[in-house]
C-alpha cells in the first residue's frame, strides 16, 4: 500500500515538474514575442486635400484615397479628358483654379515646363523608370505613370463563327481573314473591319501615319509613297474593292464595334474602357496594332503619361502624395487598369499585355509631324481619294507636303 502511494506522489511531482517546464517555455515565447514585435509605425498627418485633374471617375480612386486617407490626405476629383487638360489648363491656372496633381501627356509636360514644380525629395527613383519616359535627364520633373499605344480589337463572338483562335498580327493576315469575312454566310451584314474613312474613325490621325510609316520604313517622307498609303488606307472604303468594309454613312468606329457590328477595330489601349462602357456584355479581345509582313524599322504611336505638379498649387504634398502613390503602384496601375511604365512592373507582364507592352520598346510619339497642319490634310486627302483621285493629288503639292513635317 505504501508503495502505490509513492508512486502516486511521484507521478503527481512529475506532473507538476511538466506543467511547470511548459509554463517557462510559453511564458517564455510570450516574453520573446513582446520583446521582437514592432511597434506600430505612426505616419505622418498631413491634414490636406489635393484637387487632382484627369481623365478618372471617383470610382478610380477609391483604393488610393484609403491609402492617402492614413496619411490624413483627402482627394478631391475633378474629371476631364486629356484633350481638354492641354486645351484649358493654362487658362484654368491663370484664373485661379489651380489644381495640385495633372495627369497629362509628357508631350505638353515638355512644352509647358516653367509651370510645374521638380522633386526635391529622395524617395522616387528615376532609374526605375526608362529614360524616354523623363521629360528632363537630370531632374524629375514629371512622375511617370503609364503609356498608350495603338492595339487592335476583335469581337471575340465572330472569331469563333470564323475559327480563329489568334487573331492576325500583320496587315497581310488581316487582309485575308477579311476577304474570308466577305464569303461567310453567317456574317453577312457584319462590318469586316473599321477603317478606309476619317469622318468616322477614331484616332484616325494616329491610325494614319502609323501605317504610313510602316508601309514606307525610311520612305515615309517620299510625296509618292504618300499617295500609296492612301490608296492602302482607302479600299476598306472602296465599293469596287474585295475588301470593302466601311461607308461614309457609318457612325463612330469604336461606338460601332461596341454595339457588335464590327469583327476588327483599332483605337488606343486607353479606349478599352469606353467599349466597356457602350457594351458591357461584349466580348473581345486586345491585341498588338498589325505591322508589315518582313519590314523593318516597324513603330507604333506613343503616349506616355504622367503626374505632373504645378507650381502654384499645394506642390510640397503633391510630391509627397507622389512618393505614396509610388509605394503602391502596382495596385495602382491594376486598379486603372494602365500600361505601366515602370521598369519592375513592365518586367511582370505576361500574355496579351505583355505583347501589346513591347511597342513601348519601338514607339514613336510622331512629333517630327506637324499636326496642327498634317491632320487637317490628311483627312482632305481621304475624304476625296476615291471620288476623284487626279484631284485629291492635287492638294498636296510639293510644297505643302514639306509643311507636314516639323524641321
């Protein structure tokens, strides 16, 4: 009997000993865990609002005003085109309403230096970012945020009628995937493809020179090789062509295309939004801007975009909003839905993306032409091309082509 009772209390002084080394152990991870964890970073209040100026809703900022909000900064959206950004911007300043961050084209950055304001901090770094997208070399006067290209949309619908599991990559495969169009029964009254006007394309001066550069390569500036690219550009409109796709009576291409009428438009990669929101339901794809079958020097029309601060608004937090903004900018690139400039970002992409992405690599923003004059002409040219060709030539004489060009 005393034996069973010492073995009792042995085992009782056992488990005692073993609850006691799990309390130290515990208490010990505990103690461990207070000592090792961080305390919790406390940011900066900044207490402002900044008026931002673009082409994005309020919907847009959502998530980047969540993050701004920890740092105490408000967001106060004012939405307009970027069209109307170059146009009024400078009026909008010298009447008083200056806003404090302007997402713009880097071209009007370049023209319009004097009115915004350098970084002065150290947290952006300019080497994340090509050097083509840096309006100076040796200061960071604008916060690269995106670039536009041209890309070419299919309804994914009529692919499937025709078979097409990728849809063509030249203006070559174009070409016969649209006479194949023309003999299918089942797409009798569709739209081929949008192109052979300019009243009715969108983006028709981009679209223009770009296949007039590739067609042309080192030519481009040949009066002759012009009046080809027109003759190339004009038989998706010619009647007596195999390829006639598209009238003078037609409405907008991209308001078209949304509406489910048309197998090929082209637009910027930006309009992908604004097909969105003519059709949600529509199904289609994305894909590189056609080039030439083997030709070299092949380019594609540029934009690249940024965040630009003005001198006169709240520039010392529009930077520091920048340097935020910067910490999170895969989020925010994904968030609106932009092709990202950045170097880290680009090297991500993949699939679709990823190709449509490489152009920035070839891209030109064109600005050897001189706009102002060439689109007005070029559209002349088109208009008249297939009523009378003999005197659609003869408003381009030597002369006035020279003027195209910016020397």
């Amino acid at each position: 009997m005393e034996e069973i009772i010492e073995r009792i209390k042995n085992n009782r002084i056992a488990q005692i000993a073993l609850g006691a080394v799990i309390f130290v152990i515990i208490f010990s991870f505990y103690v461990l865990g207070k000592i090792s964890k961080p305390k919790k970073q406390t940011l900066p209040c900044y207490n402002i609002t900044l008026r931002i100026l673009s082409p994005f809703s309020d919907q847009k900022f959502t998530n980047i005003q969540k993050i701004f909000s920890a740092y105490c900064i408000k967001v106060e959206t004012i939405k307009k085109p970027v069209e109307y950004i170059r146009e009024n911007l400078l009026k909008e300043i010298a009447a008083g309403n200056i806003p404090d961050l302007v997402y713009v084209d880097n071209n009007f950055i370049k023209e319009n230096k004097n009115i915004f304001k350098e970084y002065s901090g150290e947290k952006i770094k300019k080497e994340k970012y090509p050097e083509e997208s840096l309006v100076l070399s040796d200061r960071l006067l604008n916060y690269p945020v995106s670039f536009d290209t041209l890309v070419m949309f299919s309804n994914e619908e009529f692919l499937d009628i025709l078979g097409i599991i990728n849809p063509p990559r030249t203006f070559e495969e174009l070409i016969k995937t649209i006479q194949g169009i023309k003999v299918n029964p089942f797409l009798k009254n569709i739209i081929p493809v949008a192109l052979g006007r300019s009243n009715n394309i969108e983006n028709f001066y981009e679209i223009f020179i770009t296949i007039h550069r590739n067609l042309h390569g080192k030519g481009y500036k040949n009066l002759n090789n012009f009046s080809k690219t027109v003759e190339f550009y004009t038989q998706f409109a010619d009647k007596t062509s195999n390829l006639y796709s598209w009238d003078y009576g037609n409405s907008n291409s991209l308001e078209e295309f949304g509406r489910g009428k048309v197998v090929f438009a082209f637009g910027f990669y930006s309009d992908t939004e604004k097909i969105k929101e003519i059709n949600r339901r529509l199904k289609f794809r994305i894909t590189e801007f056609p080039k030439f079958s083997g030709r070299l020097d092949q380019t594609n029309y540029l934009k690249i975009y940024s965040f630009a601060v003005p001198k006169q608004g709240k520039h010392k937090f529009a930077w520091k909003a920048l340097e935020i903004l910067d910490e999170n900018y895969k989020d925010f690139i994904r968030d609106f839905n932009l092709l990202p400039i950045r170097k880290d970002v680009f090297d991500e992409l993949s699939g679709e993306k990823r190709e449509i992405a490489k152009d920035l690599l070839i891209g030109s923003d064109f600005t050897e032409f001189n706009r102002n004059y060439a689109e007005g002409i070029f559209k002349d040219i088109v208009d008249k091309w297939l009523e009378d060709r003999e005197n659609a030539r003869l408003i381009l004489t030597r002369l006035q082509f020279n003027k195209i060009f910016i020397k």
